[in-house]
C-alpha cells in the first residue's frame, strides 16, 4: 500500500505542476491582452 | 461542451480515485500499481499517437491547428510519460529491489520519453516559426516509431516487465477501466486547454485571425 500511495501522490505531484504551468501561460495571456487594450484605449 | 467535459472528467477522476484506494487495499502489492501506472501509460501513448496524425495533416495541409493539436498532445504525452516512467521506477524498486534495470520494455519507455522531450524543446529552440513547424511535424513522425516498441517489447521479447495483468474481482477490473477512462479525459481536457493557448498566444502575436 505505501507503493501504491507513493506511485499515487507522484502522479498527481506532476498533474497539478502541469495545472500551474498552463495557469501561468494563461497569466500571462490575459497580461498581454489587457495592455493590449489599454494600447488600443483613445 | 467543454464545462461538462470538465466536470464529466473530474468527477471520473473523483470516482476512480475511491474506487482504486478501495480495489488496490484489497490487491496483493505486485497489482495494485496498475491504477496508476497503466492509465498513465495508455494516455501518454494515445497522445503520442495524436502527435504522429496531425504532424501528417500539418505536413499535408499546412493548417495551423493540426500543429498546435500536434504540440498540445505532445507537452500532454511527456506529462504523462513521467508519470509512468517514475510510476513504473517505483514498482520497480517495490518487485524487483531496484530503481532501473536494462530491459527491452523500460530502456523503449526511457527513450519515448526522451524523444518527445527533444520535440518540445525543438519546438522552442527555432526563432523561425515556419520551419519550426515544419520540422516539429517531421520529428514528431519519425518520434512515433519508439511507439510500437513500447508496445510490442515485452510481449515478443523476453522481458522481466510482465506482458499483462489479471484481476480476480469485479471491483479490480472496474476500477482498472475507470482509471484508463479518467487518465484519457484529463489527457483530452489538457490538451483542449493547451490548444486554446497556442490558438490565443497566435492570435496576439499576429494581430490577425490564425489559420485554422
């Protein structure tokens, strides 16, 4: 069971570093996009 | 649509993950690795395999959204690949009393692994995007044939990884296909997810409507 719990936390370990790295692409998009905007702003 | 995938997938995740806690409590110890491992490894190969038919349409069509399905699968088949190379180096350690041994299966799963890490860092290192593209998609067909080695190596070579596993209770096989379910929506929902990135990263650099 200590495998099976270990192989388990490992695999969602790197799931949600996966999560944090596409949430830190869409950071930085909505970044870009809003000074996009305010470029654009009369 | 995609909510309810979301939701539809997190719930299986939710689900499988009881049901594996209670089916691998209940599993001799050389079993219950297979809820994780296998999952991991099923997804990682239906993404690669991804890979291999849209750097083809890309190479065919050259629309734009079969090169960023080719490079969403691929980042989303070397997540799952750790996985199951670091998965698999556990149980390892656990049947066998140690980390890594020099056999057809695991040195074919190492190279996988590595084949498609060269592939996203291909896929950065070329400043211009053209024949990056180009590139990225002749690689990703010619990464695929570590495919069928993975595949096929334990069970037409000799190999100290077992070829296939058995459950003897309904609740193991159960929890041994929902698990594979689950793995394969987490891998469409990420690889949806990183394709909308790629589409919105390109159409701010541009200014204009990519292809698609």
């Amino acid at each position: 069971m200590f495998y099976f719990a270990l192989a388990f936390t490992t695999a969602w370990v790197i799931y949600f570093l996966y999560l944090f790295y596409l949430h830190r692409h869409l950071a930085e998009l909505q970044k870009r996009l809003r000074a996009r905007e305010n470029e654009n702003r009369p | 649509m995609r909510n309810v995938l979301l939701y539809i997938t997190g719930a299986l995740i939710l689900i499988s993950t009881w049901l594996c806690t209670t089916a691998a409590a209940v599993a001799p110890p050389d079993r219950n690795i297979v809820y994780v491992h296998v999952p991991a490894a099923i997804s990682s190969l239906v993404c690669f395999a991804a890979v291999f038919v849209c750097s083809i349409q890309y190479l065919r069509t050259e629309r734009r959204l079969w090169d960023f399905t080719a490079a969403a699968s691929a980042e989303v088949g070397l997540v799952f690949a750790t996985v199951f190379n670091i998965t698999g180096m556990i149980f390892a350690h656990a049947q066998w009393g140690t980390w890594w041994t020099f056999t057809p299966r695991l040195v074919s799963s190492a190279a996988l692994w590595f084949l498609y890490a060269a592939y996203c860092l291909l896929r950065t290192a070329l400043a211009e995007r053209y024949y990056m593209r180009r590139l990225s998609a002749v690689f990703g067909i010619i990464a695929f044939t570590d495919v069928p080695l993975v595949v096929i190596s334990a069970r037409f070579i000799r190999d100290i990884h077992r070829p296939g596993v058995t459950f003897e209770t309904a609740l193991q096989t159960s929890a041994f296909i929902l698990a594979i379910t689950a793995a394969l929506l987490l891998a469409a929902v990420l690889v949806l997810m990183r394709i909308d990135i790629l589409q919105a990263k390109a159409k701010l650099e541009t200014k204009t409507e990519p292809d698609s």
